[in-house]
C-alpha cells in the first residue's frame, strides 16, 4: 500500500503544480474570481506539501495522526473533486474526464496511505481490526 501511495503522491504532487502554476497566469488573475482562485491555490498547495508528507513519513518517523489527517482530507478532496466535476457537467454540458481521474487519484492515494498508516500503527485500529491488514499467514512445517 505504501508503494501506490507515495508512486500516487508525486502523480498527484506534479499534477497539483500544473494547476497551480495555471492558476498564477495573468489571464486567470481578475476581482470577480479572487476568491476561486484562492481556493484553487490553497488546494494545489495542500496537495503537493500531503505529497512531500507521504514520501516523508516513509522515510522518518512523522506522527500517525497528521498522517491519517493528511490522508482523510485527501478522501475528502478527492471525493469533492468527483462530485464538482459531476456538477459542472450537468449544469454546462461540458465533462471534463481528467478532473474525474484526477479526484479518484487522490481519493486512492487517502485511502492507500490510511491503510498503509493503520497497517503498522496500533494506535489507529482496533486489534479486531488489525487482522484485516496483516496479510501474512503463518505457516508451520511438520517434519
């Protein structure tokens, strides 16, 4: 699970700078969309420092609960991102497909990190529920 995620993190990270660097042009600049446009900034930005957390936290140690926050806001995000782009679609007739993979990309990318946070930490997770994310079996040879 780690390895979807942080292969999805930089994906979504990348992808997260070309909208923000979109959004910093002259032309998408104006009184009426300040507001937008800072919500698309501040979004962009969220995404790409949850990707530099990702890759982080799997090489030091960042705590578990700004992980799993990290992770839920991206479920989160990722779900609104699906459901405005549905909106748009049936209020202009325009559909534009790369914003529904691109929300189901950072939907996946909450979800693998979650379970790769609540796989190894004991804190996130019941032990009943624990098992679910231990794949190993163990098996013993009988001579």
């Amino acid at each position: 699970m780690k390895t979807i995620s942080i292969f999805l993190s930089l994906i979504n990270s990348l992808l997260a700078g070309v909208i923000l660097l979109a959004s910093l042009t002259g032309r998408e600049i104006h009184d009426a969309t300040l507001l937008w446009l800072m919500t698309k900034i501040l979004a962009a930005s969220g995404i790409i420092v949850i990707g530099v957390l990702t890759w982080l936290g799997n090489v030091s140690n960042i705590k578990p609960g700004l992980m799993a926050l990290s992770s839920m806001f991206l479920i989160a995000l990722g779900a609104a991102t699906i459901v405005w782009t549905l909106h748009l679609a049936l209020v202009t007739g325009d559909l534009e497909y790369y914003m529904i993979f691109y929300g189901g990309s950072l939907l996946i990318q909450g979800m693998t990190s979650l379970f790769g946070i609540s796989g190894e930490s004991g804190n996130l997770t019941s032990p009943q529920a624990q098992i679910i994310f231990d794949l190993t079996i163990p098996v013993r040879i009988v001579k």
